[in-house]
C-alpha cells in the first residue's frame, strides 16, 4: 500500500494525515519533520504535531528554512527576513 500525505485544517491549526490508496486512514502524522505532501509541496511538523502556520524562519536539523502564512515551505524565490519572522533565530 502506497501512503499519501494529507494536510486538514481542523480549529485554526493545520495536520497531516497519513491514507493509502485504498482511501483508508492510516494515521495521523506527529512526527517533528519534514514531510512532502502529493502536491509536491513541503511542510514542517512541530514538536506539538501540526503545522504551524506562519511560523516564519525555523531551525531544524541545523538547517533553516522559512515556512509561509499557509505553512509551506518556501523553497524558491526570494524571501525578506527580518527580527520579525526571525524568531530569534540568527539573521
């Protein structure tokens, strides 16, 4: 069975189910990381498991990446950074 990523917005806070093909709901993702939904898009899961929306610049595994209002992760373009979105995270 093939899982596919699936990201549910439930009382203002965005989480990631897991189904297979077969529509079955295996589970739900809580899991801190990284995970690539079948859009092809990227979302960074908390320590509290969901997704934080607007979550600004984040730290993870020792890399940085910078998650948009939706949750994504921006993954190309430019994107200003400043003490606001840094949470205190070196800018």
């Amino acid at each position: 069975m093939v899982s596919r990523f699936f990201v549910i917005v439930h009382l203002s806070k965005k989480y990631v189910f897991d189904f297979g093909n077969d529509g079955v709901l295996s589970r739900k993702i809580t899991e801190q990381g990284i995970i690539t939904v079948p859009d092809g898009s990227l979302y960074y899961i908390n320590e509290n498991g969901y997704i934080q929306m607007n979550a600004g610049l984040i730290e993870y595994n020792g890399d940085y990446y910078f998650a948009v209002y939706s949750g994504k992760l921006r993954v190309s373009g430019n994107q200003k950074i400043n003490s606001t979105v840094s949470n205190g995270l070196p800018i």
